[in-house]
C-alpha cells in the first residue's frame, strides 16, 4: 500500500514543520501515536511563542502603551481568526478558557445556576470524565437528575435509549462529538436537533473533533462547544467556550475579578459585555495567540486532504492490527477517526506500552479518562494509537513489528 506521490509530498512538507519528529527516544526514531492525548507542535506555533516573549510581552486591555496596544491587538485578533474559522456568528461568542475541562466548567456552574431542582442534565456513557465529574457536581448542588444515554456492545451510541431519557425537564445535553477512547464519530447533528425539539441546550465536547472535522458552528446549531487547544496543535492551558450569545448574556459570571466587570464599588458590581465577562483575571495571553497561530497552521492544511491521510491512516493500521492473534478492538463503527483501541490476549496494556516506548513509539495505556467505557468492557484499560496529520504508514509498520516483538516477548 504506497502513498500518492502527492500526499507523500505533503505529509513529508507537514512533517518538517515539527521538529519533535526529528527526536530520537531509546536511541529509536520517534514514532507518536498519542495523539489522542496531545499533538505535537509545528514551528509557526513555536515561533509565535518565542517572539511573544521576546519583543511583545505586556499585559492586555488596560494599557495605553505600545507594547499593551500591541498584545491586546494581537490577543484578540487570536479570537477574531478562531470565530470565523469555526464560523460563530460574533467573536464575542468564543471565550478563552484554560481548556475543555475548564469550558464544561464554566458551562455546568454558570448555566447550572438557571436550573431548578428536578431538572435533567443528560450525558452518555461514553464521556470522559471532565464531561462527567461537572455535571455529577451541578446535579448535587442543585438536586438535579443527571441521565446517561447506553451505548451499545459496538460502542456506538444508543440512540432509543437517548429518545426514552429525553424529556421537557431535560435542560441541556451535554455529549461527546467524538470519543477519545473509541474514535466512535457521534451522530451529533441528530442530537441536537432532538434536544432543541423538547427545549433542551446542548454542549459539544469538541476536544476531539476541531483536529479532525470541519467544525462550522452556524451550520451546526449547538448552544456550546468547547475544546483545548494544546489538541490542535496549540499550546496547554488554552482552550475555547463558543456560546451563543443569547444564552451567555442570561448566564451569572462564572469567577469574579479583573476585566470582567464594568464598574465596581462596594455596594454594587456591574459586569463586562461578552466575552469578557467570563474571563475573570490576567488571562494566558501568549496561550491564545499561540493557538491563533496554531488554528492559522490548520488553515492552511487543503482539509480534504487532510481527512483523506487519516483515514488512510485509520485503514492501513485497522488492516494489519487485524491480523495480530487474539486481538480485541473496543470501538467498532463505520463513522471512525483514527483512534484505535485494543487488547491483546490477557496482556496488561501497560507492559505492552512499556515494550512499545523501549523501542521509541509513544502510545497510550490506560482508562483515557473514560473509566466508565473500561467498567462497560470489564477491562482495566485499552492501549489507544492516535494518528495525526503528520503521522506515515511506514510508522505503522514499524509499529506493527515492535508490537508483535513486544508481544512475543510478553506471551512466554
Ligand atoms: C482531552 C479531552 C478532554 C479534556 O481536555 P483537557 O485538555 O484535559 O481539559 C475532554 N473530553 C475529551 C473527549 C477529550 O479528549
């Protein structure tokens, strides 16, 4: 199975742009497939960060200064870029959060408020736990009920136990686009507009999609999305909230401090306009302009192409996985992104994992934050390859080999 001619040219011009590539771990060449986890970061990103620091650094929003004019033109031209590419209708709409976690977390306290007791809160089981923990916090607080649409044996999402649990109480929705640990693509469009007939908001755990699928929230309708940026080839400690701005206005303030209000003095506060409302505080402001640069990279990927790699990716590596003696996948479905995850026989996934690192390839072994998939399988944990973009085929052969020699290694 070889590359076209031009793909290979493209992958090989994407793959020069990450110099963590060119490392060497066990004296071996790095092969990464932790995607799923982190991806790694090209040069325009890096070398945003870099000249950030050196020639632009000062804080945003209040100074009359050059360097303060600068960062906050910079800061939030880094907002203006990410609205329009994940088409929002007003970059008012995207609000800088720490990441996912922190996102589901403004959302599940901030929203929460407007619920009463006995209200419903659905979430399906195959979240991960920062689209869990939140929301079992909120249901507590507020005597709430929290639902969890099944899954079926494939992974996939049950889609009648979804219509069974969903109700006029049913306040917001709050599912997965992708999973992180099953690669299992969810019918998302069809949830939403479900939720929307009975009057319920839904929240798109996007930390698996924006590197993966073009995200066009007009189109999509979602009242919330949220995803890290230090996923899609940005930096940690960076990630986005898109709200619609009707719900944002009605929302209370999620924390209170700097730049978030209008006016203060003791007897009464008043707040900031979105989006700077729900940024409390000095916010990471070379963490935005970095994923600017980062969503600027992405950009100028041909998407198609893109796509059409990591699917080849998901082909070629399910194709000779496949051929591997007692193998299990979790996660069967025609609607797939390149995650695979998968046990071998009644080996621990950790000692495969540690085989695998000794000879350079970088996987993960684990529950994936998804504790309640592992507890549905009755397994301990998968090991998971992720591909990206600047992953080859020739590093899933290599992965192949170092495999069954791990293997062969463990099974005596
Ligand atoms: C990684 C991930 C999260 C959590 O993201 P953080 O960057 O750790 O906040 C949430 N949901 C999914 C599906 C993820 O893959």
């Amino acid at each position: 199975m070889g590359e076209s001619y031009e793909n290979r040219n493209l992958i090989e011009n994407i793959r020069s742009q990450f110099p963590i590539l060119s490392k060497k771990i066990h004296g071996q060449d790095l092969i990464y497939f932790d995607n799923a986890a982190t991806s790694q970061k090209p040069f325009g990103v890096i070398d945003r960060i870099k000249t950030y620091y050196r020639n632009e650094n000062s804080n945003i929003h209040r100074g009359v200064h050059s360097l303060s004019q600068k960062a906050t033109e910079d800061y939030e031209q880094a907002r203006n870029k990410i609205a329009s590419f994940l088409n929002a209708s007003n970059p008012s709409e995207i609000i800088f959060t720490k990441g996912t976690t922190d996102g589901i977390n403004l959302v599940a306290s901030s929203f929460g408020e407007l619920l009463n007791e006995g209200d419903e809160i659905m979430i399906s089981a195959m979240e991960h736990h920062s689209n869990i923990v939140p929301w079992q916090l909120l249901a507590k607080r507020k005597k709430l009920n929290l639902n969890v649409i099944s899954i079926h044996e494939s992974g996939e999402i049950d889609m009648e136990s979804f219509a069974k649990l969903l109700n006029d109480k049913t306040k917001i929705v709050a599912v997965t686009h992708i999973s992180n640990t099953l690669g299992i693509i969810n019918p998302i469009d069809e949830i939403i507009e479900k939720s929307h007939e009975v009057g319920a908001k839904v929240l798109i755990d996007g930390a698996q999609s924006i590197q993966h699928e073009k995200i066009d929230l007009k189109n999509l309708d979602c009242d919330f999305f949220v995803f890290s940026g230090h996923k899609v080839f940005g930096p940690t400690g960076i990630g986005i909230l898109y709200g619609k701005g009707e719900i944002l206005n009605k929302m209370p303030p999620y924390q209170g401090g700097g730049d978030m209000i209008e006016k203060v003095s003791f007897k009464e506060t008043t707040f900031n306009k979105l989006p700077f409302k729900f940024e409390a505080g000095t916010p990471n402001i070379v963490g935005g302009i970095g994923l600017g640069a980062a969503i600027e990279f992405l950009d100028s990927i041909d998407h198609e192409s893109f796509i059409e790699h990591e699917k080849s990716l998901l082909n070629y590596a399910q194709e000779q996985l496949t051929k591997i003696p007692n193998i299990r996948f979790y996660g069967q479905s025609q609607q797939k992104t390149s995650v695979i995850s998968f046990n071998v026989g009644n080996i621990h996934p950790f000692d495969i994992g540690t085989l695998l690192d000794k000879q350079g390839i970088a996987v993960r072994t684990g529950h994936h934050c998804t504790q309640p998939i592992m507890d549905f399988y009755k397994i301990p944990g998968t090991i998971r390859v992720s591909f990206s973009i600047y992953n080859t085929k020739k590093e899933i052969d290599l992965f192949i080999r170092a495999l069954k020699k791990a293997i062969s290694i463990l099974e005596i």
